[in-house]
C-alpha cells in the first residue's frame, strides 16, 4: 500500500530497525541525563563555591565545554585519546562526552536557580546551626528545584536530540541506524521521515513527563 510516495509496507519492514536504534538513543540520553545532572550540580556548587580556587575550575569548565562543539567533543574523544593510549567504546565515549557536555549547561541552570533564592535563606539556616552543606541540602535546594524544571526539561530535550551526533563514532542508534538503511535501500525520503517522526514522538513523551511533574509540584506546593 502507498501513500503517495510513500510505501506503507517498506516502512513496516524497517521499522524495527529504526525502533532498536530508538531504544539505544533513549538509553544514551537517559544516562547522559543521569551522569550529566550529577556534574552539573557538582560543578554549579563549586563555581559558587567561597574557594577561588573551586569556583575558578568551575568557571574554566563551563566556559571550555559549552565553547566547543559537541562533535569536535566525541572526535576527541572517540579518535583523539588513541593516540594518547586511551582507546574507548564506542558506547562509553558515547555517554561521557553526552555527560560532560550536558553537565556543562546543566551547571549553569544550577547556578542560576540556586543563586535565585534570597542569601537571607542561606544566612538564616547557618544561623539555626546547619552547616553549609546541611542548608545547601535541606533549604536552598529544596527552594530551587521549582525554578530548575523548566530549563532542565529543555536540556533534556537538547540531550536527546544532540544523541544524533554520536552517530559519527560508530553509535548504531536512531540516526545512524537511518542512514545504513538509506544507504542500503536508497529510500532516503522515507527512511529519514520515519527517523524524524520517531525524534518527534521521543521528546513529545519528554515535555508531557515535565509537563506533568511541573503540575505536580505546583499542586505540592498548593498553587
């Protein structure tokens, strides 16, 4: 059956393919996701941090990562460090450049969110007797997660969609597994409208989870 240019049977037949590759860009953007918050909050700590010496790290990561492009990222990573003895998997250099590039902007969501609450929190909680990790933990944090959903979700969203660009170090996921149908096939039209139609259907599922976690912490906090 067609739908104008379209064969409905050829896209059945290849759309297990393009399904597996799906699963593997989900797995990659959801440790990508996972490792990359644990960074990002680490390093937001340390730029606003009372140690020079911290927040100056800090800053040299952020302004060094978020300044290079992620596929010069992955190259080095995948094709660069051999030379160096370090030779990585395909998948493992996948998530750590994934990671340490979506670490880099979600330091800076940190910062913004944390730095958004008044110092008198902070002030009041050291003065109650909390150390500074305690009040980090049980006041500021707490205050802020609010304010850090909506830009996370769009980081997360970005996340998913950059995963297309480890395809250049062998990732057999969505968009990789497009293009060797393409080249097998010479379909491309049809190949590639499915690939897009999948990404749309991925990060549609991604804003209708924050969507919904957005309202249920407004409900919790009884807006």
């Amino acid at each position: 059956m067609k739908l104008g240019p379209i064969d409905i049977a050829f896209q059945l037949q290849i759309l297990p393919l393009l399904l597996k590759g799906a699963l593997l860009t989900i797995e990659l953007t959801v440790m990508a996701i996972f490792f990359g918050t644990i960074i990002g909050l680490i390093v937001a700590l340390m730029k606003i941090s009372r140690f020079k010496m911290l927040a100056a790290i800090g800053g040299i990561y952020t302004w060094a990562i978020r300044g290079i492009p992620l596929l010069v990222q992955l190259y080095i990573l995948y094709y660069g460090l051999p030379q160096l003895g370090i030779n990585l998997e395909p998948m493992p250099a996948a998530v750590i450049g994934l990671s340490i590039c979506g670490g880099a902007y979600i330091a800076e969501i940190f910062r913004a969110g944390i730095q958004s609450i008044d110092r008198g929190q902070m002030e009041a909680a050291l003065s109650l007797g909390m150390s500074y990790p305690q009040a980090m933990r049980r006041v500021i944090l707490p205050q802020a997660y609010r304010r850090l959903l909506p830009p996370m979700g769009n980081e997360f969203i970005t996340l998913l969609k950059d995963s297309s660009l480890v395809s250049i170090i062998a990732m057999t996921e969505l968009l990789r597994q497009g293009k060797l149908l393409s080249n097998s096939t010479f379909r491309s039209m049809e190949i590639f409208l499915m690939v897009a139609v999948i990404y749309l259907i991925l990060t549609t599922v991604f804003i209708y989870i924050i969507d919904k976690l957005e309202k249920r912490f407004a409900v919790a906090d009884g807006e």
